[in-house]
C-alpha cells in the first residue's frame, strides 16, 4: 500500500480546519510546562517547530505567543551560523501568511519572538527564520533595546539556572499594519520566563518604538491582564527577586536601557533627519558614533549633526578581533543614542 499520500493529506486537513483559540500543539507538547498549553482569546493555529513552537494569528499575520523550553548546556555549546534566510511558512494558507513583500521597505524589522540566539542547532536555527516567528518590530528597538536588555540576559540567566527554563515571546495591541498583507504592527512586545525548579516567573514589557526604554520586570499576573492570555503557570508562582528588581520598584526607574543604536550601511538622509528631529525635540542627551574601516562616513555624520544642533558628538573607533565563528560588517557605523 503506497503510504505517501498520508501527509499531504494530513496538511491539507490542518489547512482546510477552522481557526480555534484552542490551541492542541499535539507534536511538541513537551516545550509547554507541565505540557499545560495556554488558554488565548485570540484564534489562531498551532505550528510546531524542533525547538520552538508558535501560535499564530492568521488575521495579523504574526505569533500571538512563541514557546521555548530553554537548556543551558545546549546555549553554552557552539552556536550555529545565524542563516538570515526569511521565508515565508508554506504550512499556512496563502491568505493567512505574511510575505516577504511585506516587510520590504516598510521601515520595520522582522523581529524574531523565538529568537536566532537562542537556536543551538543548525536545522532549529534556519526554522527560526520562518516568517510565522516574526513581528514587525521598531527597528532600534529590535537590534538594540529588545536584542540587549531582553534576549541576551534571559539567555544568560538559562545558562545559570539548574534544569529547564521555559521562554514565552509575544506582542499585543496594533498601531497600524505593513504590506499589501496588512501585517499587524504590535504596539506592545512581551516575554515571559518561567523558572520551575524555583516556582519564579517575571516578564519583560516593552513599547514597540525605536527610543523604547527598560522598565522593571512585571509580574505574571500583570502580563495575563495585559494580554489577556492564561500561561497556566501554577497560582502561587512567585515573581523574580532580587536586589536591583526590588529597588526599581521602590524607586520607580527605569532599570535598564535609555539608549538605542541607528545602523548606517551608507548614508542615509532619512535616519540622520530621524536623529536631528529627536535632538531638537530634546530627547537626546549624547550622542556616540562607532565605526570600525568607514571613518569618512563617521565623520559625515559627526558634522552634519553637529553643524545642525548644539549636540557634541563623540566619535569612536571599534574594531573587534577576526573570528571563523562570526561575521562582522567593517564599514557599518553605528549612532549611540543616549536618551534624557
């Protein structure tokens, strides 16, 4: 008997099913804690991937939540070359899918929920860039703010902890849409740690803006109020503490953040006039400009902001060692924005 027609079959029954906010993730149940799979208002479809699953929103075209079940030794082993090949998730019905098309051009980056750098093997690594995993994400915010004071630290903290940490990334809200797709843009971005060897869970919450800033962790119990999602995380869990979490609650300050990268691969009018606009409008307090081979265009940039405003801006050279691991763009400049 020819048995390959079973999983086209199969695909086919998934794709032609109605939309639930139920969500089954029959094939990787073991990356929810307890297997316990979060109750959403939201309908969508379940996607399973080797490392990560996903609940997707077929009517913003993004995750409504990303699921990790993070292992220390497999973050601490080499990592995997990061692939950059985005491409759009064929499981999902043509008109529930976000396209490449759509993000071109629209000022936005394709912002990973189940991150790159969490990936510890090639083939988890080259699914993590399926477009069901992204959201339009502010562009700073993604490579500075989110990347920095959000992925690297939960990274690092899996890296210390005994036994699993599970990782849930989301965004709610819209503050408009991209593409001919109409590609949700999220006016607010989550992620929600779960420790269960020590019963702790705290979330990040943070504005999808480019001059976005680090706000102490919030509790579990806020994140289901904001986002209306139920983790099923167990009812006495306890929020993180620690030293610097108790005293930004105490004093009401930011914890981490107030400053943002802009990225120039050449010049850009548009950015340096983004920059000039922030100066003048007084939300900035410093600037410093890092480059590695592309002087000339550091020193463009230095001029043209300081010829225009009354903002000093300190040029600095950065050149990082040669790897076989990692690529670096050599001509890239990158403008420190300190925000006030």
């Amino acid at each position: 008997m020819n048995m390959k027609w079973i999983p086209e079959l199969l695909l086919s029954i998934y794709l032609l099913s109605p939309l639930s906010a139920f969500a089954l993730f029959e094939e990787c149940q073991d990356l929810f804690p307890s297997q316990q799979i979060p109750s959403s208002p939201q309908v969508g479809r379940d996607l399973c991937f080797d490392s990560f699953a996903v609940y997707y929103s077929p009517s913003d075209k993004k995750p409504i939540y990303t699921v990790e079940k993070l292992k220390g030794e497999r973050l601490a082993a080499p990592h995997p070359r990061r692939t950059n090949q985005f491409y759009e998730e064929a499981r999902l019905p043509f008109k529930e899918r976000a396209l490449l098309a759509d993000y071109r051009g629209s000022g936005y980056d394709r912002g990973h929920n189940a991150p790159a750098g969490d990936m510890s093997n090639e083939s988890a690594m080259a699914q993590s860039f399926s477009l069901a995993n992204m959201m339009p994400q502010a562009r700073q915010n993604n490579q500075g703010i989110w990347a920095k004071n959000v992925e690297e630290p939960t990274r690092q903290y899996a890296k210390r902890v005994d036994g699993d940490l599970y990782v849930f990334t989301g965004s709610t809200g819209k503050i408009g849409s991209i593409g001919k797709g109409q590609v949700t843009i999220p006016e607010h971005l989550f992620k929600l740690v779960y420790e269960p060897s020590k019963n702790t869970a705290w979330a990040y919450w943070v504005e999808n803006t480019n001059d976005a800033t680090m706000s102490p962790p919030i509790t579990y119990q806020d994140l289901k109020e904001k986002t209306g999602i139920d983790f099923h995380l167990p009812e006495d869990v306890a929020p993180l503490r620690s030293k610097i979490t108790n005293q930004a609650h105490k004093t009401q300050q930011p914890l981490l953040g107030g400053w943002y990268p802009v990225f120039f691969d050449d010049y850009s009018s548009y950015k340096v006039q983004e920059i000039l606009s922030s100066i003048k409008a007084g939300r900035i307090s410093s600037i410093q400009i890092q480059y590695d081979q592309n002087i000339e265009l550091a020193k463009k940039l230095s001029l043209e902001i300081q010829s225009q405003t009354s903002l000093q801006v300190n040029l600095s050279q950065n050149s990082p060692p040669e790897s076989k691991m990692v690529a670096y763009e050599r001509n890239r400049v990158t403008a420190i924005i300190r925000t006030k």
